[in-house]
C-alpha cells in the first residue's frame, strides 16, 4: 500500500493544486470524512471509504485490509494542525506515510483574515477538549485563534471569559474560511449570542484587567478553591523549582489536597500532564474545579489512597508528595515508580514524618533536605509583627 495525505480547504476541489488532484485521480482509494468525499468531482473514480468510528481503534483494521493499493487520506487544511496526519503517525507511524501535500491551514486563513502576525498569535484547539482549556491562555492583550468544537463552542468560551472578567474581549467568528460560503461575525465576549458554523475559527483579542495568572509556578494561595489543605505559595515554589517540569513530562500529586501543585505542573507548559491522588470524594471534586477556573480540564484526578492508587499509573517522570508520606509503603511505591532520573519531593510537617525523611535521605545517598519557615506580617494590636507559618521539611531527590 502507498499512503499519501491531501490537504482539502473549504474551497474544494477547485483549490487543490495540480499535483494533488493528479495523485487524487490515480488513487485506488480515498478515505476521509463524509464532508471532505462530497467534494470530489465525479471524474474521481476512486472506491470512497469514511473514517472508521471509533477512528483511533479503527485505523490498523482499515488499512490492514487495502492491501496493494494506492490509497489517499483526506485531511481539513493542514494535515499536521491538530489533523488526521497527526493521529495516523500516532497509530501507524511516520513511515506508514509516503508522501503529504498539505492545503492551507485555517489557523493562517484566520491570521489573515485577522491581519494578525504568527509570532504574536496563539491557536487553541477545543476540538474533544474542555473549553475552559482557553483560559490557560488568557492575558490583558493576547490574541487567540480558537479551533471549535461546534457551533456552540463560541458561546461557551464568551462565557467563561465574561464570568473571569474578561467580558469585553472581542470575539470574531470567521466560518467557512477560503470557501464560497464564508462569513464573518464580531462582538464582546459578554454580548455574545447564538450558534456558528461548524467550520469556525474563533478569534479573540482579549481585553479586561478580570482574574488571571501568571505561568510562573507560586501562584497566590487565593487562586485555589481549598479547605485549608493546600501547599501554600512559597512551599509550593519551592517545590515546583525541584520538580524542575520539562515539556511532555507526567508528574503524580500524591495527597494532592487542592490540586495545587499538579495544576502549576500543567501550567507550565501545554504538553505537560498530571495525575492528582486524592482519597477525600469532595476535595477530588474541588480539584477537579481548581483545575478547570486555572485552565487544565485535563488534569487526570484519581480517587482513593495511596499507596494502592498508584499501581495501575503510567511511570512518571516527577511525584510530589504533600500528604501520606508517612503511611506504609508510599514512599517506597513512589521511588519505585520513577522513571530513570526521576524526581521525587516530599513534605512533612510532623516530627514522624520529618525522621522518616531523614532516614530516606541516609539511605539514598542525600537528595537535598530542607526545613522551610514563612513568616507573614499580620497586625499585633496597634502595631505589626511576624507570624510564622508551621515549618515545612522537604526532601528532595533525583533517582539515579
């Protein structure tokens, strides 16, 4: 079998530059959406096949089946822009593919319809994606292109910007990019009504000085819904710093209370992901919470106790552990579970689990261990003065 994905716009098959209608033409097969087949001409006498559903699952019976046969995938715009090239290199690999002739993505139909630079642009997909996501992404002054979900995605994102204090961002719904069909539709976040096209990048300026954060990990305690189990801003720094998140990394929150320190995990950096233990049904439900107000819907939050939670996790590649360090088995079950050069930190605020933590630091040649004291002014009468915080142990290691 040859494999060759053709990038298809809104404008058909009109729009498909020579080269790609020759290898449509010569094509035994052609697979794509529904959407995509109807706009091939007749003199394209190719069998026609739909994408299987579920389509991950799907995918290797399909192709298993075609054979020695010249066979062209179908793909909206660009094939490698949150499209089906990138999930048949997932589920096939790259050398499943022979050749690519990409269209014109809608991100850039977007930029230039918006007259919007690259480097001071930043696209989003919703597609199957919680849209609070946008919000990881919302500054004073930032410019978004939001890839929908459907036509009732646009709503939902006004919405939230309207409810964090972003009401009077300017939305732009551009339908339909490149076809005959295309339209255009602005207004602010907090008058927006009604449906788009399925079709629709949704573009917004962001304006409003309402509720956002910065990525810089120590965000103000007042950012997280909690019950008083939280790692307050400077340990939660503190810790972030020896996690050191890198990109694509997987971190576990053991005890994860309000979910603090896997959400800045997350917000780190885009490809980041994060698993949140946490025994307690209503503080998982609030993390879950946390996680969507601060943008990371994906924040994967398991409920039960560790250390038999953690048996049927991905190996990560960082854990952080704020609560149960000092039941049976847990540290042993997270040292375990790190990958080559993984990173461990732990808390203790109790002077058992600070002696386990010395004992751990003995018998694994150091790691780094700390005691960590804040001290906040507060008022004292007429006058002000210092009122510490319960100190903190923190032991920190690198698995070699």
């Amino acid at each position: 079998m040859t494999l060759t994905v053709v990038g298809i716009g809104a404008d058909g098959w009109e729009g498909l530059p020579s080269r790609a209608r020759e290898v449509v033409i010569g094509a035994d097969i052609v697979v794509g959406g529904a959407r995509h087949l109807d706009l091939l001409p007749e003199e394209v006498a190719a069998q026609r096949r739909e994408w299987p559903s579920p389509l991950r699952e799907g995918l290797p019976g399909l192709f298993a089946d075609l054979g020695d046969r010249r066979v062209v995938a179908l793909a909206s715009g660009d094939p490698f822009l949150s499209g089906i090239g990138t999930t048949l290199v997932d589920v096939l690999g790259a050398d499943a593919i022979d050749d690519v002739i990409p269209a014109v993505s809608s991100v850039a139909l977007a930029r230039a319809a918006m007259r919007w630079s690259a480097e001071h642009t930043t696209w989003v997909s919703l597609v199957g994606r919680d849209a609070h996501r946008i919000l990881r992404y919302v500054e004073p002054g930032a410019r978004l292109l939001v890839l929908v979900a459907d036509g009732t995605t646009a709503t939902r994102v006004a919405a939230i910007l309207t409810e964090e204090g972003f009401g009077e961002s300017e939305l732009t719904a551009l339908s339909e990019l490149g076809g005959p069909g295309q339209s255009r539709r602005t207004a602010s976040a907090r008058t927006w009504h009604g449906t788009t096209p399925n079709l629709t990048v949704l573009a917004i300026e962001c304006r409003g000085a309402g509720r956002w954060w910065s990525r810089t990990p120590g965000l103000p305690d007042e950012a997280f819904d909690h019950d008083g189990q939280l790692t307050k801003r400077d340990i939660r720094a503190s810790a972030l710093a020896r996690l050191a998140p890198r990109p694509g990394e997987l971190l576990w929150d053991v005890g994860a209370g309000a979910g603090s320190v896997a959400i800045e995990w997350m917000r780190a950096h885009p490809r980041n992901r994060a698993v949140a233990i946490e025994r307690d049904p209503v503080r998982a439900a609030r993390i879950r919470r946390n996680a969507a107000r601060l943008g990371v819907p994906e924040l994967e939050v398991v409920e039960g106790a560790a250390p038999e939670a953690l048996k049927d996790l991905q190996r990560p590649e960082a854990i952080f552990v704020g609560g149960a360090a000092s039941r049976d088995g847990v540290l042993d079950a997270c040292w375990e579970a790190l990958v080559p050069a993984g990173r461990l930190v732990v808390h203790g605020v109790t002077v058992e689990t600070e002696s386990l933590l010395v004992r751990w630091h003995e018998q694994h040649e150091g790691g780094e261990l700390t005691r960590l004291h804040v001290e906040q002014l507060e008022p004292l009468g007429a006058f002000s003065g210092w009122t510490p915080s319960r100190a903190v142990t923190q032991w920190a290691a690198t698995r070699r």
